[in-house]
C-alpha cells in the first residue's frame, strides 16, 4: 500500500504575487505533491486554506500517514480546531513535515511549545546546506551539500527544543548559520523541519530538493495503527492492578470516580 | 544573592479536604517553600490561584529565577493570559519545575507540545523512585532509590517528548513503572518534571523529597540575564549583513517591512 | 531485496550447561534467526564465536544489514580487531541490536564509551516490560506492557549515554527498574539495546520477544549505501574551497600534507 | 571552595615552532590556565604530556574537578593506561572540556565511541560562531555571535553522537559550517568540546574565547562526591531483594559468584 501523503498549502501568494504565480502557476502545494509522486510508493494529495476545514476533515487526517505543510502570510486565519485536530493526529501517529515559513505555524509552535523564532533576510543570497549524518534515511541520495543559488536567509538563533537529530545545518553567503533539517517526536507522530522553500525563488523545483522531500515522507512513514487513546488518562482500579495489592489510606477520588483535568 | 524561587498552589484541596488541611494547614505551597527556605541560598515566597493574576503580576515573574508549580483539581481555572506570561518567562530563562498533578497544567502541556497524560490510582501502594545518573545535580545526597511507603501510582506511557535527561524512575507495588524525574529544555529555560506529591499522603514532609526540591531548584537556576528577545523574529538588512552581499532577485518585502505571523 | 541480518551468538553456554542446551538445542544464535526467519522480508544467517573470525570477516560485514549481538561468558575471549571491524561497519551505517548480557560486550562498550553497568539478581523473577511509547516501531504489535514469568534482573543505574529514545522500561518483582529497550546513534549505524534474554529461561521462544526482535531489524535497516569515509578527516585546500579564499596568516602544515593523528 | 581545573597540554608546538611559541612563549596550557585564573572561583593548574604520568596521577584527578584537554600532533603518544584513568574519572562525575584538535584525542574518541572525524583546512580565514541558546550558561556574557579574524576550518560532517545540546554553530568564510559546541554526558560526567583552539593563531588571548572557557568551567562543575562504583556491576541477592521475592527457576550462577565480564 503506498504511503498517504497531504500536502497542505497556503495558496495565498500564488494568487496574489505574479513572481510565485509564475514559478508555482498551480500553486506550491502542487508543485510538491508533483515531486513526491514521482516516487510510485507515495500517492500525494493536495489540500488548502481555501478548502471547507482547510481541507483537513477528521476522516481525511485519519486516512493521512504523513502530512506536509507550507504556510506563510496567513498563519493567523488558520482555524484553531483544525489545529487541535492536526495536533491530535500527530500524537496519534500522523508523521509532519513542516516547510520553511511553516515555522512560524500554529501547529508547529504547539507542538515545539516554544516561539520557533528566527533571524531572516531576503536578499537572494546562496545557500549551501550541509549533511551533517551523511547515513540518515532523510540525507539518502544527496552529496556531502546541497546548493541554492537564492534563497531568502533564515538565521540561528531558532527557538525550538533540542532536536532528536539535526540532519542539516545551512551556511548563508551573508554570515549566518541554520539548523536547516531537524526531527522531532510528539506521542506517536514524528515531525521533520525543512527549511528550504521560499516562494520567490524555484526552490521545489530544485531535484535534490525533491529528493529530500521524498525522503522525509519515506523516514516518516510508520506502519502503527494509530493510537487514539494517546490523550486519555486512564484510571487502574486497585482490582485490576497488574499485582494483587490492597487499598490503604486516604483516597481524593471515589471508585469509578474520573480524575481531574 | 539567594535564588530566588516562587512556590504557586493551586490551594483548593487545603481548603475543603480534611486529609489535606491536616497534612497541610497552610497549604502546599507553604510546606513546599519551607523546604526550600531550609537552604539558605534559596529564598522562597509562594503565590496561589487565589491571588489577583494567580499571584503571578509580570513585575513578580521578572523577579523569579525558578518557579515550582502544583495543581490538580483546577488547571481549568488558570487564565489563559497567565499561562502564556509564565510561558514567555521560561522562554526568556526563567526555570520551572513542575510537580506531580501538575502534569495535566495548562503552562506544562503548552510547553511539552503533548498529552501529557499517563495512567494513574489512588491506593496508596508503595513507590521507590531509582537514581538513574547518581552523579546528577538533582540527586545529589539521595542513595541509590528513594522509598515512599504510601503514594498515588502514577504509570508509562507518560505521554512527553524524549527528554534531555531521565533522572528518576519509579517502580510502584502495583506493577507500573513512570519516569519521575526528566529535564526539559525550551528557549533558555530549563524544565524538571518530578513525579511524587500527592495531597493525601505526606510527601512534601519527607526528607529525600525535600532533598530533591532544593537540588532541582540549584540544577535549575541560571543566572544568565534574561533573553527578552526570545519571540522575536527580527529582519536583518542587507546592509547589515555580517558579510557583503546584494541583493538579488525577486523579492515578497520591501524594505524595512516586518516579517508575517 | 530482503534485510541482510546476521545473528552472533557466543555459544558456549549451550554446549555446557544442559538447562540452556534443553531450551536451546541448537544454540540461541540459531533460535532467534529462527524468529527472525518467520518474516520473509529477514534473511537471517548465524555467526558464533567459535568460527574462524568469529564468523564476522570482512566480506560478510559489508554485506549485513543488520547484526545482532548475543554474548555473556566470553566477552573478552572476542577479538579486539574483529570488535574494531565490527565498530567500524556500524560507524558506516550496519545497525546492531544488542541483547541482554551483551550490554557488557566489547562492541557495546566500545560504542557508548560508558561502562555499561547495571545490578543484577538471578532468582527467576517476574519482569513487566511497560511500552513507553506505543507508536514506536519497535513496539509494533505488542500491548500496554509484555509479561516474562521467569527472568534474571537488571536493575538501573545502567551506565550508558542518555538514549535517543527510550522505547522500553521493565518492573522486576523484587523492586527494580530498567530501560529495557533504548536506541543510540553512532555514525551513520543505529543501535538497539534490548535487555530481555537469559539463557536459562525460554525467553526467545516468546512471542512477544520475537516481535520485538523481527520489530527492530525492520526499525534499524537503513537502505543508504555504506558510509565508507566516516572515519576519515580529509584537508580540504584552499583552491577547492566552497567560495573563493585567499591563504591567510601562518601555517603547521605544508600542501597536501596529511592532518595529525 | 574554588573550582579545581587542571589544564592538560600537550606542550610540542610551542617548543618546535616559531609562530606558536612567540604566540604562547609559557605553552597554550598555561595561557589557557591564566585565562581561567582571571575568575577567582576558579583555580587551575596545569600539566603536559611530558610530565611523568602525564602530569595526571590517579591522586590528581581524583582531586581535580574540571579537566581540559588540549593535544594535536602527539595523540598517540599519550599513554592508553593514562586515559583510561581519565575515562574512569570522567565517569566518575570529573568534567571534560576538550579543545579544537583534541576532537582526535584518544580519551575523547574512547567517550564518544565514534571515529570523531571532520573536515579541515589551515587558510587562516574568518570563523563566525553563532550562539545557538543564548541562555546557555556556556554562552553567558557573549552576544549574538564570536568573531575570529584567522582561524583553521573545521567543517561538518563531525562523527560525534548527537549531543545533549547544541550550544554554538561555526561559519567559516570558505562556506563551511561546524557544530562548535556541543555538551555531552557520560556517567556521572558531563563533556564540553569547544571548536577554537588552533595553535598558528591567538585564539586562546581572545576575550571572547577565555570567557566561554571560564563559563564552561562553571557550567561543568557538579559539587556531587565522586560516584566511585560507576563501573561495578554488584548482585543484588534474593534476600537482599527491596521487595521480598523466592528463588525460582535454573541459574547459571552459584550463590555468592561474580558475573561474568
């Protein structure tokens, strides 16, 4: 069964900058759902701001193994249920990768829980992205460094936790550094960061590019059921406790009683 | 100059529960900070949800080097534009330590980016809490377990990211394991879960658990000044770049613009 | 293609002790590739110690996926070259799964760079081992927890690096705890230590255990090609140098000269 | 008390060659020393390779709290009896600073457990170190980035396991980049390897780079009794179990007998 990628966009600067039109003239959400499908193992859909529930319904995510997600100028008209929703997934076992001004997401600062902020600079500058484990599924396929003639500048230092693992860490002709690909674990779900992909620039047209962004989906991908109850806080009566034990002291709670939230 | 911690006390169960009020007639936050106040470093002052602003005024937190945070019975009942101050402070350096039901506080869940739930019973068995890394700062003076004869259980899956550090585990009468004691890291703050504290039982009067307080409140304390600009994302000029460079190609901001959100 | 696993064992106790020749009649080696082997995507091979090179040459390294480690009595009588081989192939991306004794292995010692101490107690005790995290592939297919009615103990501190991921934690019926399954990185090889294993117990005839193991090959196997040049620390001269430089200042080293040592 | 360092030297460059003696006419090890001295709640001393023991007798380390490391041309002249005392120490909770070079040195490569490899090139270009957690005690006192006008390149990849943290990150001005401080734990130890540090430049009279050095110091510093029996593996037996258990079941071990190593 091949891997069930979304690829949530924006669609805001497609429509309204005649620079990103004419790279992305299907949008950019398009352009990446392209790139993953030439890998016949991942079937990629599409979905988008404008979409009813931003194209993100309860029965879509839960058919969805990794979800992708590009946004930009309108991280704010992102409903905050669907947030919860997409929150919720990834704890249950939905793999994330979060691109570039996706940083700045709602769902990527709650699930970081920190201000995932940053330096930045549009200015076109080369960057040059170097693998730092040259064994990791995500780096498969790539050379000793990954070259973009222009990209918009993102700069250390980024507010985010300690990863599981930085992958790759970018070198910007004006003098900054960036910790350009890094993963990530909340309950079930695994989240990979990748910061290339500024619209002005043909970025996911780039083939290592694509590569790493087939890669992500291939190191993301879990085969796990889902694990729904992963927010439920379960009671273990004393009668079914893994060893016979016995009630002593004072107790809060009555039998059967739920605990606090 | 002492560290300077504040103990915040959800305060209810002190208040309409006997077997609390008699292990605790002025509260756990004042058990707890007469702990602390022990170590003549530390000095420590409570606050509690009673209190305006939850005791937690924005002059006050710029005035706290660690925080130790209980609750159960009303995570609800915390206003949200408290947590998202006490939030901001950790950012900026602030240190917070987070105990027992605290686990299921709003501040701890938007930090940790998870459930953050578990499994529980209230059977009073018996817990002993094993020093993974006996040379750790917060169980300095401890022997190799610390053994509470009556406890809530508390039991894995505890749903939190990998932590930078597993420092206590727990194994309970009943058949559970948890890990009691983990450190956190997010922006210049740093976060220590610690398991033991529930409210019918007297644990804040037991000396290794006292022991371990005041050693998380040293491991904790930074006295680095705090990074104020933490959530800010700031441009960077071309002609500010720490190289030379030009500009080149096409470009979403003019000059001077801020970035979005 | 399927994973190429080999499966080492020292093979000794089988051949002198009659309760581990009873449970293993043809050597624990031959039981788990045998587990192993119920998954046609495995191919596993064995290897003892008692081969010429340990069953471990050169050409047999370069062509396994995955080497899993099972040793106890005769940890030193392994070869220092052959552990030095094997550390390398893991450096380039080979995966190694650990099992039980062979915690204390030369190649386990060597990789975490930590004593790998633990306590222990053979008394034929009930081990728990609890899911930390139900999502994780290694865990694929168990329940909340997996129950050995007869186990040798290994109890915490277990002196190793904090893991990437602790997968696994086990209550042991006379009190003690265990990060039972951990995962490191080293290289481009990814490590999995799991604990259960002792020879005097028919503890690789569990079901569960045999998903675990059939589990971690499939979580450790890398597809990228061997990383044959981690070990090196090649001079990059100046003419070849990413962006323009100019020689600058004094220098230790002549051209082409090789880097100290 | 003040902090005991001992500052270890390799002593050869500053004897054999004109531009590092006219930098460091006393040897690096004493300016790095003196640069340590200047915090009067440090007191460091100094020893070098030819020293007998290497100036690291077990009465020293036993009474030193901090080591820092610093070798480059004569790694393999260090005695490996001499660092297996010092890897024991470090597990021991003695903290390890090591500097540039002494990224290849035996006792760091032991710790690490991989080959510590990178890339290099003495052009005397400009180095930028970026801050990447600016709260970092490590970091204390330094602003957003570090200057070095001359400085030999390290460039990634750099085959160390994933650290704890990530503290600072190298631009090099021939376009490569480096994680140039990275904390690590092993055993009661803490580990700091900190990039600077090359002999042909004035790195070590730089303020900037004797204040991180100093900070280091305190960062690593841990007030905890030496945890002696790191490397012991003790039975635990059935009548000393914390929790009253039977014998059951076959054993390989007599009652009293040593486990094997």
């Amino acid at each position: 069964m091949p891997i069930r990628a979304v690829v949530w966009g924006e669609n805001i600067h497609e429509q309204t900058n005649v620079v990103v039109r004419d790279l992305y003239p299907e949008g950019m959400h398009a352009t990446i759902a392209a790139a993953l499908g030439e890998d016949t193992a991942i079937e990629a859909t599409t979905a988008v701001l404008q979409d009813a529930e931003h194209g993100l319904t309860a029965e879509r995510l839960a058919k969805t193994d990794v979800l992708l997600w590009w946004g930009h100028a309108a991280h704010g008209a992102v409903d905050d249920a669907i947030v919860e929703r997409v929150q919720k997934r990834v704890w249950e076992g939905m793999e994330l990768i979060v691109l570039h001004s996706g940083h700045y997401s709602k769902i990527f600062k709650r699930l970081m829980g920190t201000p995932c902020s940053l330096k930045w600079r549009e200015a076109g500058e080369r960057e040059r992205i170097w693998v730092v484990n040259r064994g990791h599924r995500i780096a498969q396929g790539l050379g000793e460094s990954v070259e973009l003639p222009n990209t918009e500048m993102y700069g250390e230092p980024f507010a985010v936790p300690e990863p599981l693992e930085t992958v790759f860490i970018s070198w910007f002709e004006g003098g900054e550094v960036f910790r350009s690909g890094m993963t990530f674990q909340r309950g079930a779900g695994r989240i990979f960061y990748f910061r290339p992909g500024h619209e002005t620039y043909p970025i996911y047209h780039n083939a290592e590019v694509r590569q790493v962004l087939r890669n992500a989906v291939h190191w993301a991908c879990n085969p796990a059921p889902a694990w729904t109850t992963v927010a439920e806080a379960p009671n273990v009566p004393v009668d079914e406790a893994k060893e016979p034990i016995v009630q002593k002291g004072p107790r809060l709670h009555a039998d059967g009683e739920e605990g606090f939230r």
